[in-house]
C-alpha cells in the first residue's frame, strides 16, 4: 500500500502538474496563434492570449487544404483500421488461449517480436506487397513450375496482380494487423476462469457462441481502451499514405494536407493558419480520447472480470 504523506502528496502534485504544463502549454501557444493576424502571429512579442481571428484563420485553413473530402478519407481510414485491429487481435488471441495446438506459443511469439518492427522498417517490402499483393503467390507457381504447366495446357500465361496503390484498401490493410491488441486480448483472456468455459460447454456453447456472447461481453473496456488507442494511432499516419497515395485529390488525408498550409520560403509566413489547421486535424482524436477516457483507463487497468 502507498503510503500518504503531506510531503508525498505536494510532491507528486507537483509532478502532475509540471507534466500537465509540458503538455498543455505547447497546445494553448498554438491555438493563441490560431487565433493572430499574421503581423501579430509574426512580430518579435510572444502573445499568450488569444486574439480575435480564429474563425477567419479557421476558414482559411479549411479552404485552402481541402478538408471535406480529406477529413471523409481520413475518418474511412482510421474507423476500418480500428474494427479492422479489434477483430484480428480478438480471433487471434482466442485462438492463442482457448485452442490447445502445436506451436501456438510460438506463433504468439513471432506475432509479439513484430513490435519492434514498426511500419518504417517494413516500409519498403510493405510498399512492394502493397503494389501487387498476389506478388507471393506469382513467385510460388512460377518457383513450382505449375505456372508453366497451365501455360501448356491452356496457353494461358498465368500472371497474378493485385495493385492497392491509391485506394482505401491500400490505406488501411497494411495498418490492420496489430500485436499490441494481439497482447492485450491474450492477457485478458488468461484470466478468464476455466469454470466458465466448462459452463459454457455444459449449455452447448461452440467456439464461436462463446466467443460471441460470453468473451466479447466481457472484452467491452480492452475493445474501447484498443479501439481508442489505434483511432488515434490510424488517424496521425502521415508516411505510410504519403508514399502510396499519388491520387491527392480523392485518397488523400488531413494529415497529409496539413503540410500544405506551411508557408513556402516566398510566401507569406501566415503561421495562423498552418495553427488554425492543426487544431482542425487534431480536434477528432482529441474528442475521441475525451470521449472514451473513462472506458479507456478501464480497459488497461481494470482487474475485475
């Protein structure tokens, strides 16, 4: 048990509070910013309170990056890589727990060691499957002769190609498969009590009916806290989409557009509304952190199942 101390208790105020200020500080310069002409966003004082601006700056960040139809792309994006991640990561850690198999550690193992493998060390072979994802199985026929085999019979030459490049589908099935929510599912699901799988049993439950109606019942809070994490994981991706997507004007997304707001070396150094675009881009994962806090601490804390 913590000890509670009048010492300890200014001392880790304190803390939280300097942590609070190293967080909140650098946001509020932004939105005062957001919020200046450009001769005050641009003159040597540092304002600390805000002007009067903010929706001009708004609307002109806004118009200028193109935000409809980005902020849809943006949203498509980030919500099917979020149901895209709790479903993998459920299945498979069922899967992992509740299926007695050979090597099942070991595929727990190779799916946890790709966490330190982001998405930019991958990011070329990631890029080369991405272009033509039947790329694999080409090279299987060809290595296996089988296809110069229907070559010959059908006189068919047999070339498999799947090209994701600009397209929703080349956004978001890279970024699906997670080993984070994979652990996260695993540890819940370790305490899940051995009787209640045998009750389970004993009412004719399957695998699937379990899984459906006892397991993810009782996964709300893990399903929020992963769903809020990999939202705002999916919405800030700026490399990935930057590298596949050519197509700006249908594929692009906010974070992406966010680059054109800053101003060139010839341009006017309109900084309050490269400010008053970023409040845009980063008002949604702020709202959804907001939103779920509470089931998100819930989630990685709680201990009652």
């Amino acid at each position: 048990m913590i000890e509670r101390t009048p010492l300890l208790n200014i001392v880790t105020h304190a803390i939280l509070i300097l942590g609070a200020l190293l967080l909140v500080v650098p946001i509020w310069m932004a939105f005062v910013a957001a919020t200046l002409t450009v001769a005050e966003v641009n003159s040597p004082d540092v304002h600390y309170l805000p002007g009067g601006e903010l929706w001009t700056n708004l609307t002109a960040a806004w118009t200028r990056a193109e935000f409809g139809v980005k902020f849809m792309n943006s949203m498509i994006v980030a919500i099917a890589v979020v149901i895209g991640k709790v479903i993998i990561s459920a299945i498979s850690a069922f899967s992992i727990v509740f299926f007695n198999y050979r090597l099942r550690m070991v595929c727990f193992w190779v799916i946890f060691i790709t966490l330190m493998l982001p998405l930019e060390v991958r990011i070329v072979p990631t890029y080369s499957v991405a272009a033509n994802a039947l790329y694999p199985f080409q090279t299987i026929l060809d290595a296996t002769g089988i296809s110069w085999l229907i070559a010959q019979i059908s006189g068919v030459e047999l070339s498999l190609e799947w090209n994701m490049l600009n397209s929703y589908t080349g956004l978001i099935l890279p970024l699906v498969a997670t080993a984070t929510g994979t652990f996260l599912y695993r540890q819940f699901f370790l305490t899940i009590p051995d009787e209640l799988v045998e009750a389970a049993k004993m009412d004719g439950s399957g695998p699937f009916r379990f899984f459906i109606e006892v397991l993810l019942p009782l996964s709300r809070t893990n399903i929020a806290a992963l769903a809020t994490i990999m939202f705002v994981y999916a919405w800030n991706q700026y490399l990935w989409p930057l590298l596949i997507i050519t197509d700006r004007a249908n594929y692009s997304t906010v974070v992406m557009e966010l680059r054109r707001l800053i101003p060139g070396p010839d341009a006017i150094a309109d900084w309050n509304v490269a400010m008053a675009g970023t409040l845009i881009v980063m008002l949604p994962p702020l709202l959804v952190v907001v939103l779920m806090q509470r089931w998100f601490v819930r989630g990685l804390i709680s201990t009652e199942k």
